[in-house]
C-alpha cells in the first residue's frame, strides 16, 4: 500500500478533487494502480478544517476515511465545511475527530474521536529501516517515466492539430490516449479520429459505464471506419450507424458497410434518375424554385438524401 500525504494548502473541495484527478492520472499512467476508486484500489482520506477569516491558526480538523468517488470527495467535503461552520457559529467546538461519508443521505458521521496522538497507538517497528534514496537516483527513476498527460496534451495539439478540448480529454485518460495513439498509426485524420472518440464513441462508453479498452472496440476497427470516412466510402452520419454495429457485434467496419449496402453513392446516372423522380414527384415546389424560391433547394437536397438514406456523396458545387 502507498500512502500520499499532501500540504494542508488546499483551500476549497473543487481543489481537493483536482488535486485528486491529477494524482489518478499520475498513479495510471506509472502503473503504480489501476485508479478504481469504486473498487478500493485508490481511495481519499479527507481532513477538514475552517477558520475565521483572518484568523492564521488553522481550525481543529476531521478526517473523512476512505471516500470512493471524485463526486462524493466533493459533497463530503462541502458538507463537512458547513458542518463544522455551523458548529462554531452556534458557540460550540469542532471535535478532532475520524468521520465517514454517508452517500445517500450525503452527510459525514462521527466514527471514532482522536483527540491526542496517543489515540493513533503509534509505535515504532525496528524490523523496518529507513529508506535512503539519493537525488541521483531519483534523476535515473525520472528518466524511465513514460510520457505524462500534461505533455500528451500539448503534443497532440502541435503534432496532430486536434482540438484543445479534445486533446484535454484523450490526454487524461492512459486508455484513451494509448488508444488514440495506436489509431494514429494508421490513420491521417487525427481530427475526425479525435471527435468520433470525444463523441459517439464516449457515448457508448458512457451508456455502459465501460473503459474502452473493456469494450468490443479494437483500434484496427476504429481505425478502418476513420478511414472509410476520409476516403468517401461512407459518410459522418453512416459511420455512427456503422460504429453502433461494431459496438454490437464486433464486425468491422468494412464487413458491416458491404453486408447492408451502406456504401456511398457516387454514380452520376444514379444521381440523376433519382433527381427526375423527385421532380416528377414534386412539380408545385419545382413550379415554386423556378419562380424565385431559391429555398426550397435544400428541400430537393433532403428528399434525394431521403432517398438514398444518407449515401449521396455531396460536391462542393452540387448541380440542380
């Protein structure tokens, strides 16, 4: 087990869970743990204390034990503050003392009192003996570091242009950015591969409650939807269909858009007769264009794009 003590220099609970977060990005991305709060394999012992504005003595502290979430770390916390300022303020005491956080009812209750360090029943162990390590030989554990998410941030901006939030949220995530990374390899559009992880593939995520390296997802099949976008085979709208299908069943991409004729079409003689079906069908609104309504072209646009269910490959200078 590894126990970090910080500085009592954190000022507010939206600081303490920052604090909290950069410190889970550190313990995953070294291997030291995994960072499942959830399950135990990182927790948060919060002490609590407040003072009277001015005052340079730090108030008498609570220790909230073993908080599992970045969002209870927050709430404990809170409540703890105006727990304790509600006490001084009616004329009592703030008890030293070692508290839990209840979740449901979100409030901290006693667990048991410490008021003098003898409560702790420290003693010392003579089997242990210290443990000197030399700035050299931090210098030397230093230079083994992979890289960290603050450098990930800045060189996916520079090196793949991809969105500032975009490289905010790959970055501080390891299985997000190894994915990312892997991808990258394969693939030339770093930013459409930056948004389709940022947004349907974080939905998907999300909806399960899943990391995506626990997902069907496989970085190859990612990786070949990207690029069925970017070479026009399929367009954004049909890679989500696409994505979706992958999700469930582990096909890729390219399987799924030859098995369901999701390819997009670029024939012209295609586009044409489907273009004289439509304003065959609809001559008021043709009546109505050619009369001066120039808006009802993006009615034409939908209805072909009705049509073909989304695989007309669209031109910079569309004909009509």
């Amino acid at each position: 087990m590894l126990e970090i003590v910080s500085e009592p220099e954190i000022s507010s609970a939206k600081e303490a869970v920052a604090y909290m977060k950069t410190l889970h990005q550190i313990v995953t991305f070294l291997d030291v743990s995994d960072g499942n709060m959830s399950q135990g394999s990182l927790r948060c012992d919060a002490n609590v204390s407040v003072r009277k504005k001015g005052d340079k003595e730090l108030g008498t502290r609570t220790e909230i034990k073993n908080i599992n979430s970045f969002r209870f770390i927050e709430k404990a916390i809170n409540y703890e503050i105006e727990r304790q300022i509600d006490v001084i303020e009616s004329g009592e005491s703030v008890t030293q003392e070692t508290r839990l956080y209840d979740s449901i009812k979100n409030e901290t209750r006693p667990m048991r009192s410490k008021e003098f360090a003898n409560d702790y029943r420290y003693f010392p162990d003579p089997d242990l003996l210290p443990v000197m390590i030399s700035d050299e030989e931090i210098e030397e554990i230093k230079a083994t570091f992979p890289e960290m998410p603050k450098d990930k941030f800045i060189r996916y901006q520079s090196e793949f242009k991809i969105p500032e939030n975009d490289a905010q949220i790959i970055s501080s995530s390891k299985n997000l950015a190894t994915f990312f990374e892997e991808c990258m390899e394969n693939v030339k559009d770093a930013k459409l591969l930056s948004n389709i992880m940022i947004g349907d593939i974080s939905s998907l995520l999300n909806k399960e409650n899943i990391e995506i390296a626990d997902s069907k997802l496989s970085t190859k099949n990612v990786s070949e939807l990207v690029n069925l976008v970017t070479e026009g085979v399929i367009s954004g709208k049909i890679a989500k269909t696409v994505l979706e299908e992958t999700w469930d069943s582990g096909l890729s991409p390219i399987e799924i858009v030859e098995s369901t004729g999701l390819k997009q079409i670029d024939d012209d003689d295609e586009i044409e007769r489907i273009i004289d079906q439509i304003i065959s069908e609809h001559p008021d609104q043709v009546s109505a264009y050619k009369g001066g309504k120039d808006k009802l072209f993006g009615f034409f646009v939908g209805q072909i794009m009705k049509q073909l269910r989304e695989k007309l490959t669209l031109h910079p200078q569309t004909k009509f």
